[in-house]
C-alpha cells in the first residue's frame, strides 16, 4: 500500500487520494489531471523492513518520516517521476540486443535493495549506467558549474545601498567543484553487487540525466545548456561504499525501531535547505523543515508562466490613514475615508511618478481602486494575526488564537510558554481577546492585504495593513464568496472599496471607513475573467512588513483626538503621561488601575501589572 494519502491540489488544499480518484471526486469540479495520471502519482514503494539503495543515498531524516508518516504529494511536482518511469520502459524495449536491462540487484550483505537501469557494452568496455532526471541546479553542480558575484567597480549612488559596491554575477566553471557524490554512492553499491554475482568486471559507470527544466532561462544560466546528458562516474573504493551505506542503513533501522530521530539532513543531503523548501514531501513533520517553510523567502516562483522573476518586490502601500498631534505634540494615526498611496522604490522621482499616476487613475483621494490578488492562497495574501508592539516598531509577539511566537524571553513575560522554536524562542500559549496584552490594548488583530495594482506602471504588490476587527470579516466573506463562486479569486480584476459602517460598542454607536470588495457584479461576467488562465504570472510574494504605524486603531476604542492619542498604544504611557494618566484615573477610581512605582508614580492598568516581572509581590499591585 503506497504511504502517499493526500494530493495537494492547485487551490493549495488537500484531499485524500482515494476520494480523489473516485469518479466525479475532484473537490474543485474540474481535474488537473486524468485519473489514469493521478493513479500512477499516487504511488510510491511502500517501506517492506529493506532499504533501498535510493532511501540511503537521501538523509536518515527524510527516509525515516517517510516510512513514519501518510504525507501529501503535489501531483504536478510528480510529472518528472512518471516521465522517468515510462522513460525507462522505453529504453528497455528499445536496447540493442546486446545489454542487460532493468538490473534489479538484491544485496546479499545488509539486506539492501537497488535497481540499476543496466549493463551495455561499448568497444569492448562494460558500462554500467542508470538514467536520472533532474533539476538544472543539481546537473550544474555534476558539471562543476557555478555563479559568483564579481565587482563592476562602481558603487550605488542612492537608496539603500548607497556606497555599497555594484556587482554582477558571472558563470564560471571548475572541475574541482564538481558534485557526483550521491550518484557514485549509488552506481558503485550497483557494481559491486553486479560483479559480485556474475564475476565480471564493470570498466565504467555513467549517468545519462535528463534535465526536466533543460532549455530554460534558469537552466541556461546555471551553465545547462542540454536537456540530456551522458557522463562518466567515478569508480570508488569498495571500502568506501561500504561503509557509508552500513552506516545509513543502521542509522534508518534503528530510527524506525526507535520511533524517532533527531539529527536532521546535512547540507549536502538537503542541498543547502533547498531540497527541504521545494523538493522534500515529508519537510511538514521535520522540525527544519517547518522552521524553513515559515522563515524562507523562497527562491523558486510561486506561479509558473510569466518570465523568470524570483521574487515579486513590494512597491509600496497603501494607507488608510494619516499622522495627527495631540494637544501635547505626540504624534498618532488618524484614520480617513479614502485610500493613500505611498511608494516605497529606492528612487524618489520613480515614487512621485507612481504618485502622480495614481492620482490621474483614481482621483486625489479615492474611494476605490482595481485590485487583482496575486496568488491562489488566501493565507498567503491576507495574513491575520494576533499582534503586540514595543514602544518602538518592534513586534514583541505574534499570534494565531491557539499559539504565539515571542521575540524574547522577556516578552513572554505573562504568558503561558509550550515550548521553544527552533531558535530557541519562546512559544506561548496565545489567548487572543482573552490575552491579558488585548485587554490592555497593547495587542490587537491585524490583516496584512497584499495585493497588484494592474493599472499603475511597475511589477511589483502593494501592501495595506489593517487592525479592524469589521474589514477582516468583510474582505475574508468577499473573497471566500468569489472562491466558492469562480473556483478562485486570485488574477481577478476587483474593486477595493472604503465604506463607511456604523459600528456600536459599549452601547455607543461609532462610523469607520471599512475596507470592502464591490460585489456589484453579474455572476457570468465575474465568471468569464475566471475562465481566463491565471497561470500568466509567475511571482513569489516578499514576506509582509511588520509596521504598527500602518495598523488604525480598532472601531471599538473610543478616542478624543483633541485630548489624547488612541490608548491602545502602549508607548503613548511615556511619551504623553498626562492625557493618558487623565483616563486612567477613572479607572484607578474604579480599582482597575495601580500607581506603579517603576514609572516614578504613573498610573498604569492592573493587566499590565499581572505581566511585571520587575517588582513582584509590589506593594501597590497588592
């Protein structure tokens, strides 16, 4: 029984294969695949207590969860492998009569398995080979090619780099890096069996690889200028290939005995983290795995189609407010009934370029814009999270209503802590309304909506940030309506709207301007821009920029603009104490607020309190 239970389907979600396969199962109303397909991607070798020469030559990590754990595959990412096997029954009906197909070798030695694709003889010379396919950057590194950056001699003249020196990256090529060191492994354990079981000598092992991204730009910038290629492999010593392969095979036995492992893949087996972020099933359940899917920033491209671009860059934001002063000069965010663009390129007069051409689309300041989401994921596009600030930019702490991550020790001060992450941070048990830091305003929801312009000049997303409780409900109810409508929402021109809604808390009735998709639109038009292929771009989203001056305050607060800033602020406690202290006066009257003694006197809220670590047992606390 193959261990594969899910596929991965285009939209990101999952559904068990055998659903899947089911006649009329496809939970997306139109396959991406015909069955017969999907039935071949669907399997894999079940583990039978033997490993195989190829789980061996992969790390221990990698092989053990694989036999440990049902996972999810991606059927696209399983084309190369079908290609592969069909590829190789092709060869083996197609040999010249005088070669020995399909080796299938059973190792006497260490109960080790392996299939050879076979033997041919060439001018007299026995050639054991075998046939792969694989990625450009793997057959770059067989061939001893590699990039490198090289100065131009000049230095940027403005933004970020200003004074840094210029560089360009060339392709240069060494025989002493080259890289065969799993196919040797792997083409030697073959021949030693081989000759030990017919006595013949093998003179040469070779590699016919087969580039599945060969005739690309990528490809040919790695040096990959073929889509086949026939090279020779190294003949190890016996003794060499021995001894790695008793010891990965001991290591993976006892990992399955054990029920456990803990030294993840090397460098080399993982590729540098590259085989764990876009090649690696099982990275789900390995702890550097996850650690490398939440902190990367991919290289490879989210969406396949529109050119060769690695990651789309953010051009800038779009805010839903301006910065005030209080009567005591501290500044605040101050919402407004419209959007602001405000460009973020290196180069001012490209900013106010893009400025001026927002402008002329949109009017000086525009209610609506046209909007398209850049990728299929929700989540990927509009993050929501639970987030407490410093008193600066920093983020203290970020939340999903069951865990929370803290930058440090010292910010999980309060909080429950359930573990520690991968670099040793503190995990904490997250609360969401109930946190003692919501209740005290210094944490609050927040949606980070990322989104193309298609209208504006530039290739690149835009970025608005937003802690209102209604707008997150709004925009996630649009777009899971025009999901469940058209089968996605991503690559679909929509309008961005701020409307006003009256909003009512503790019996007192606000208006905010709400964040909303028009969703004035005929059904069978909004469908027809969903028939057409979104597969034209090809962009990796930046990770979202963390900025609490982006984040309005919430609709529940209730501010005078002309006496205090919004007081969910925590640093406004020490940059205006006064308007502040005049507020929480009312609550130290009530019994809900202390005279803090570490604050030379100032008035601060009881939650607050529960969170020192500076003066337990303090007097006024008591």
């Amino acid at each position: 029984m193959s261990p594969i239970r899910d596929f991965i389907c285009p939209d990101k979600q999952r559904i068990l294969i055998g659903d899947c396969l089911a006649e009329g199962g496809c939970r997306m109303g139109e396959r991406c695949a015909s069955r017969s397909y999907l039935m071949m991607a669907s399997r894999d070798r079940p583990w039978t207590g033997k490993p195989s020469t190829t789980q061996l030559i992969n790390g221990t990590m990698q092989a053990f969860l694989k036999i440990k754990h049902d996972y999810a595959v991606y059927p696209d990412a399983r084309a190369f492998m079908i290609h592969g096997t069909r590829g190789h029954k092709v060869l083996e009906d197609a040999g010249s009569g005088d070669e020995i197909s399909e080796l299938e070798l059973k190792f006497e030695e260490g109960d080790i398995t392996g299939i050879s694709d076979g033997i041919e003889t060439e001018l007299g010379v026995s050639i054991l080979y075998d046939t792969k396919t694989s990625g450009s950057y793997k057959v770059a590194k067989a061939l001893g090619f590699f990039v490198e950056d090289e100065p131009t001699g000049e230095v940027y003249k403005s933004g970020k780099r200003k004074g840094e020196q210029k560089t360009r990256k060339i392709l240069k090529r060494d025989d002493s890096k080259i890289d065969r060191y799993e196919w040797e492994l792997q083409l030697n354990r073959y021949r030693m069996e081989y000759e030990n079981k017919t006595g013949r000598t093998v003179k040469e092992l070779k590699i016919q690889c087969v580039v599945r991204d060969g005739n690309t730009y990528i490809a040919r910038s790695r040096g990959v200028f073929r889509n086949v290629y026939y090279f020779k492999i190294q003949i190890l010593p016996d003794e060499e290939v021995v001894g790695y392969f008793e010891r990965k095979r001991l290591a993976l036995l006892q990992a399955v005995k054990q029920g456990y492992w803990k030294e993840y893949c090397t460098k080399e087996e993982n590729w540098d983290g590259l085989k764990c972020q876009n090649y690696c099933e099982t990275a789900e359940f390995c702890g550097y795995g996850k650690y490398l899917s939440k902190e990367r920033e991919e290289e490879d491209m989210a969406i396949k189609g529109l050119s060769e671009i690695r990651r789309l860059p953010r051009l800038g934001k779009i805010r839903l407010g301006v910065k005030k002063k209080t009567a005591a000069g501290v500044e605040y965010p101050s919402e407004v009934n419209y959007f602001i663009c405000d460009p973020g390129t290196p180069s001012e007069e490209e900013n106010k370029k893009i400025r001026e051409e927002f402008e002329k689309l949109y009017g000086e300041q525009p209610k609506s814009i046209r909007i398209m989401f850049p990728v299929a994921n929700p989540e990927v596009y509009f993050p929501q999270f639970y987030k407490r600030y410093g008193s600066g930019a920093s983020l203290k702490c970020k939340g999903d209503g069951e865990t929370a991550r803290c930058g440090t020790e010292g910010f999980a001060q309060g909080l429950a802590v359930v573990r520690k992450d991968e670099m040793g941070l503190p995990v904490v048990k997250c609360l969401g309304k109930d946190c003692i830091y919501y209740k005290s305003k210094e944490c609050s929801e927040v949606g980070t909506l990322q989104i193309l312009l298609p209208e504006l000049p530039g290739a690149g997303v835009w970025q608005i940030s937003t802690g209102s409780f209604h707008s997150i409900v709004n925009l996630n109810s649009c777009i899971d309506y025009i999901i469940q409508v058209c089968g996605r929402a991503h690559m679909i021109p929509l309008q961005l709207e701020r409307r006003m809604q009256e909003t009512q808390h503790n019996g007192k009735k606000s208006k905010h301007y709400m964040l909303h998709i028009n969703m004035d639109f005929r059904l069978v038009d909004l469908q027809k821009y969903a028939m057409i292929e979104p597969t034209k771009m090809l962009l990796e989203l930046p990770p979202p920029e963390d900025e609490k001056t982006d984040i309005l305050f919430r609709e529940n607060v209730e501010i005078n603009p002309e006496v205090e800033p919004p007081c969910e602020y925590p640093e406004f406690r020490e940059q205006a104490p006064l308007p502040i202290e005049r507020k929480l006066l009312k609550e130290y009257n009530r019994g809900m607020a202390v005279i803090c003694p570490e604050k030379e006197g100032s008035i601060r809220p009881k939650a607050d309190c529960s969170a020192c670590k500076m003066y337990p047992g303090c007097p006024a606390y008591e």
